[in-house]
C-alpha cells in the first residue's frame, strides 16, 4: 500500500468529482504549536505556516489547491469559505470549539473536522483557580498600588477562598476538574448544566440558573459555543448574584455582556471579574483591544489566554494532527465532530475506498454491486451514519480501477469518495 508518509494518496474530490494523486499542501495559521507542522511534515505534507487569521476573502485565497486547514478560534469558516475550496478535505480546529466553523456545510461537502476537546483542560483549570484566588485576595489592587508606588496594607475586602462557594455553569470536562481541585482548595461546589450530569466529590448540582446564582460566592462559566449561550449571561443574571460576589467567563466571548460586568464592578455590585474572552477579539498579536472592562478596579483581562500554555498548545499540536494526519492516510474520522465516527487502521496490502453518503437507503448494497461489477473482492467493511450522512469503508483484496471510482463518484447520493491505496 502506498501510505501517507510516502507523500501521496488519491482524493475524491467530491460528488461526481475524479480522484488524482499528489502532494498534500496543509495550510496552518494563527501561529500553532510547531509540532503540529513537524508530524504533518513528517507525514509527507507540504506545510505553510502564518501567525495570523484570515479574512474571508483572504482565506479563500489562500486555500486554492489546499487539502488541509489548521485554525484557532480567529479564523471563521464560513460556507462561503467552504464552497470556494473544492480540494479541501478536513479542517483541525486547534482548541476546545468549533463554532467558528460551519460544521454543516463542512460535513455536506465531505469536509472532515477535528478539535482537541480535552489537551487544554488542565490549563483553563489553573487560569481559573489562579483567578478566583487574586480576585477574593484583591491581587490586582494591591499590585497596581505597589507599581504606583503606594504601601498599603490592609486586609479589608481580601479573603481566603476555603469555605466559600464557587458556583460553576457547564458542568463538561472543565468544570468538572475545576470543582475537584476547588474542593482539595476547601471550597464548596455548586454545579448547573442544562445536561444530565454525575457530581464528583460533594459538588451539588443546582436545579436552576437562578438557584446557583443567590448561592454561589464566586461564579465562573464554562459553557460551550452553541449559539443558544449567545447572551446567556447578562444585566438580569448579574443582579441575581450575591453583593460582592466574583464572576469569570473563561468560555466564549459572547456568553457574558461586558457592559452589564462594567457597571456591576463600577456600583460595587460585583467585587472582581475575571474575562479572558471578548465578543470582538483582535486577529493578530499586537492589534489594538478595546473594552469596557479596561482600567476597572479588581478586574483581570486576559488575551484569550485560558487554554494557552506551551504545554497546552503542544498536546493540542500533537492530538489535531495526528487526527487529520489519520483521517487523510487511513479514513478515520474517530473523534471527527461533523462525520460519522469508525475507527480504522490501515493494514498492508489493502486498497481502502472511503465513501461519504447523503444517508438514504440501499447505499451498501449500491456499493457491494458496484465492486462486484468490476470483479472487486470486498475483505472487509465498515458502516457508520450520523444525522444525514453515511460513511462506508470498504477494504478491497485488489487494485480498485478508475471505473469503480467513477461510477461510484457519480451516484446521486454521493459526497466525497477517496481511494487510498
């Protein structure tokens, strides 16, 4: 079998579309981890790196003969994107969310995705912690002052965080590792998820929003980026808090009003605020930020930092790769957030014809009839549907010719067909 590494593989290139064969040009930007170019280089990619996000119309550009995209949270691509990028075959989305993809557009032209759900958790955890103990200890004040010059001691306001409570909305893989390491700090938890979720330790779980809110004495969100959160935290939500409670959005930028936490901070409503993320980010390092959280007293604004620690940003490099790199040489799409999930190997001596359907009946059978047509030998095969999609993985015992390619690209109910052999 001629493998990935070796530089080449044949790709369908969509619904009617011929396969051919060359190089795979993988396009990274936003700067990732330099393992990430490493492992695709040394799959036999040919990489090109930029720091920066994209516009639409300059990521258009960009991807013309492109088969791989790597983006962070800055880049969006948009169906238009999609639609203007035939030889696109997956995307890695190098962080936690994938909303500034869409998926559904992705998935409709064969577009495999990828994110690393779990290789920052432990970085957002800390960041957290780290946060909620200089907002209750008024590190920022009294740090400030000490750069201005003034000595002021004083315990006033400044509190230790054993035996308060941390109140935490989205109760996933960050919020649950936030509410262990907040118990082992002495902390009660409190806990609200829309979803049906197992508490660990002597976290409760609240029954409603308003519930955790009048508890809590400090709250943090932890929620995902479906657009039902966009505007979940606002004035109205703000006012349920306890006076002098702390509040941190370590999620999405546009979960929380900044304006609604300004004037919170400015009547003493709220005692501290942590923001790391912002409904209008700068693209590149260096542009210009404006908020209406800058020069608050006892707040801390950080550039989108939550996930990003060299050890974070490494594992991540490593996980989205290796997904894509994968998917690209053998057809797994374990773990891919938009096609249907099988997991593959790719032993020698096997031509693999991987083959995305528009999920209707008679598609195997159309399938099986096709290759026997052709005098093809089927040793072994695989069926995974999600929603409106059918993936079938086909292992054949011989060479599979143009005409099985043709005639199955060809299909009314076909998306994307690849032949790795």
């Amino acid at each position: 079998m001629r493998r990935l590494s070796e530089g080449r593989t044949a790709l369908g290139s969509g619904a009617g579309g011929a396969h051919h064969r060359g190089v795979l040009k993988a396009l990274l930007l936003e700067n990732l981890h330099p393992q990430a170019r490493q492992i695709l280089e040394a799959a036999g990619f040919d990489v090109t790196t930029r720091t920066g996000a994209l516009d639409e119309p300059e990521l258009i550009e960009a991807l013309d003969g492109v088969h791989l995209l790597g983006i962070r949270s800055k880049t969006h691509v948009t169906s238009t994107v999609l639609e203007n990028a035939p030889d696109l075959v997956a995307i890695g989305a190098y962080c936690i969310g994938t909303n500034q993809i869409d998926l559904a557009t992705a998935a409709a032209r064969g577009v495999a995705t990828f994110n690393a759900p779990f290789s920052n958790t432990r970085s957002v955890v800390e960041i957290a912690i780290a946060d909620i103990i200089a907002l209750t200890r008024r590190l920022t004040e009294f740090d400030k002052a000490m750069h201005d010059g003034v000595w002021n001691k004083s315990a006033t306001g400044a509190h230790e965080v054993r035996g308060r409570t941390l109140g935490i909305i989205g109760y996933g893989n960050i919020g649950t590792q936030l509410s262990v390491l907040a118990e082992n700090l002495g902390m009660s938890v409190v806990f609200y998820d829309t979803a049906e979720k197992l508490a660990l330790g002597n976290a409760r779980r609240m029954h409603t929003l308003d519930e955790l809110l009048e508890t809590a004495d400090v709250v943090t969100l932890h929620v995902d980026g479906r657009s039902g959160n966009a505007g979940l935290f606002g004035a109205k939500q703000i006012a349920r808090m306890r006076p002098g409670s702390v509040l941190l959005n370590l999620s999405r930028g546009f979960v929380v009003d900044p304006a609604a936490v300004r004037d919170a901070i400015v009547s003493g409503h709220l005692s501290g605020a942590a923001i790391d993320v912002f409904p209008v980010e700068p693209k590149r390092k260096g542009d210009p930020f404006e908020s209406p959280l800058r020069g608050l007293p006892n707040v801390i604004l950080t550039p989108h930092t939550g996930g990003s620690t060299e050890e974070a940003q490494e594992a991540i490099g490593q996980f989205v790769s290796q997904k894509v790199r994968d998917y690209l040489a053998t057809g797994s799409t374990t773990l891919s957030v938009n096609l249907p999930n099988v997991a593959l190997d790719q032993p020698p001596g096997v031509h693999r014809l991987a083959y995305l359907h528009r999920n209707v009946p008679g598609v195997l059978a159309a399938v099986n009839a096709t290759l026997a047509e052709h005098g093809v030998n089927i040793e072994g095969q695989l069926l995974a549907t999600r929603g409106e999609l059918g993936y079938v993985v086909t292992d054949a015992g011989s060479a599979v010719d143009a005409a099985v390619v043709e005639a199955l690209s060809s299909r009314p109910e076909s998306v994307r067909l690849r032949l790795l052999s």
